[in-house]
C-alpha cells in the first residue's frame, strides 16, 4: 500500500507489516494545519483498515516522522490559527487517535520537535530522537499555553518541575536533555540515526502483535485508574492471550529453542 494524501503519506510494509506515515509540509516543517491533522486520522485509518484485512501481514507498528531535513515537525501553522480551528482540531483530535491507535506508534524525530509537534510526538507509544533534534513548547510566547496534553503528558514522564519550565519559558531544549528527563526513549547519534531507528522498529515489529496491543491498552489503563483495577484488567488481558495461536506459538518455540513466527492471531 502506498497512499499519497494531501499533506501526508502513508506506506505500509507487507513483509513486516510496519506503516508508515509520513506528515509531508516541508516548507512549512511539517507544522500543523487543519488538512495535516485530518490526514494523520486517515493515514491511520488506512492502515488499520489494512490490519483488517484477513489475507494481510498483521500489522506490527507505526511509524510517524516529518518529510525533509529540518524537522519530524515545528507546531502549529500559525499563519491558518484561529480560535476556532483550534478548537475544531482539538475536537478531532489526531492525539486521541495516535494515543488510542491499537498497534505502537513510534515519532522518529529529526528536526525541530515544537509545540503541537511535541504533543504529537508525546501522543506516540515511543519517541526515537537524532541527536541534533530540539524540542520544547513555545506557546507561552504566543500568549497561550500546549492545549492538547503537552503539559499533563511531560509532568507525568518528568515530573512538574519540567513541565513547568518548558511551558512557562518556551526555551528549546535539546534530545540528550530531552532523553534525560525521560521525553525521549533513545537519542542516536545523527549518522547512525536511520540504521537504528529501523533496527527498533524491526525489533519491535517482530513480537507477538496481539501481546503488544494488550501492553499498550494495559499502560494506558495504568494512568487512568487505580491499581486494583488496573490489576484485574491485566489479569483479564493475560487469560486472553493464552487462548491465542501466537501464545501456542510463543511456548512451542522457546520447547523446541527457535525463534517464534506470530501471525497475529
């Protein structure tokens, strides 16, 4: 599948079954506008209608990234904000579809990462950096403040110190901090950045997909509810599992000391 939107592109790799989507402004460093959010809901409703499709490659993982080589991508199209496009695009916000998208979605960021761009980046189940990328929120100079989560998202990866501080001064702040204060899962050095981005993604495409739809469902409910339920909706995931053939495939091929083949099912 290769599908060309108008802001965006989405590729879909039937061997290993891992999407790609790819927010395609590069003039404008992939910013944000009312088209780009809409076609990052339908780059992942193609690819999930492509995971429904029974004779396909279940799929594995998403990746997100931004076209050119300044920037995975810079915030907001300022130049087409208003307040009521703001809140449209809120309304439908490709946050809470990145966020609630089954398979892991992975921001491999390169560039400037800024504002709804970090919030995107931030509604990802993983964030792989270049070294020489930057990140921070410059709302506050704008006289506002990250509406879509930024704010709730860093004070839970690095605490409100952080937050606070990103929020309240706009400064940019670089991915070895980032990766410090826990924004960012892995900083690459930039010559190395491709190779071990794919090198991730393989790692990751080639688990047992229903398992990692299960484990990001149940790291969702771990932030949304008490322990006790949290706990008893584990427990309901795992006796799910092990009426699947990729768990009758798990534990056959760690009997016979091979490496399993899941199908997804």
């Amino acid at each position: 599948m290769d599908d060309t939107l108008d802001a965006a592109t989405v590729e879909f790799d039937d061997e290993r079954g891992v999407g790609t989507l790819t927010m395609n402004r590069p003039d404008a460093l992939n910013a944000l506008n009312g088209q780009l959010r809409d076609d990052i809901i339908a780059g992942l409703e193609l690819l999930e209608e492509r995971n429904e499709d029974a004779d396909g490659v279940a799929l594995r993982a998403v990746v997100l990234e931004g076209a050119g080589e300044k920037a995975f991508c810079a915030g907001a199209d300022v130049g087409g904000f208003s307040d009521e496009s703001a809140g449209d695009s809120l309304a439908r916000s490709h946050y809470d579809v990145i966020r609630d998208f089954p398979a892991p979605v992975i921001a491999k960021i390169d560039g400037y990462c800024l504002g709804g761009g970090l919030e995107t980046a931030l509604a990802c189940d993983f964030r792989l950096a270049s070294e020489g990328s930057t990140f921070g929120f410059p709302e506050v100079t704008l006289g506002i403040l990250p509406g879509a989560g930024g704010i709730q998202y860093v004070e839970k990866l690095a605490g409100p110190a952080v937050a606070k501080e990103l929020a309240m001064t706009g400064e940019h702040i670089s991915a070895e901090r980032a990766a410090d204060e826990g924004i960012v899962n892995h900083v690459y050095a930039d010559d190395e950045f491709e190779d071990e981005v794919e090198a991730f993604v393989t790692d990751l495409a080639g688990q047992a997909p229903l398992a990692i739809q299960a484990i990001k469902k149940s790291a969702t409910m771990a932030v949304q509810t008490g322990l006790e339920e949290g706990l008893e909706y584990d427990r309901q995931l795992f006796e799910g599992l092990l009426e699947t053939e990729d768990h009758a495939e798990g534990a056959a091929a760690f009997s016979e000391d091979r490496e399993p083949e899941f199908d997804g099912k």
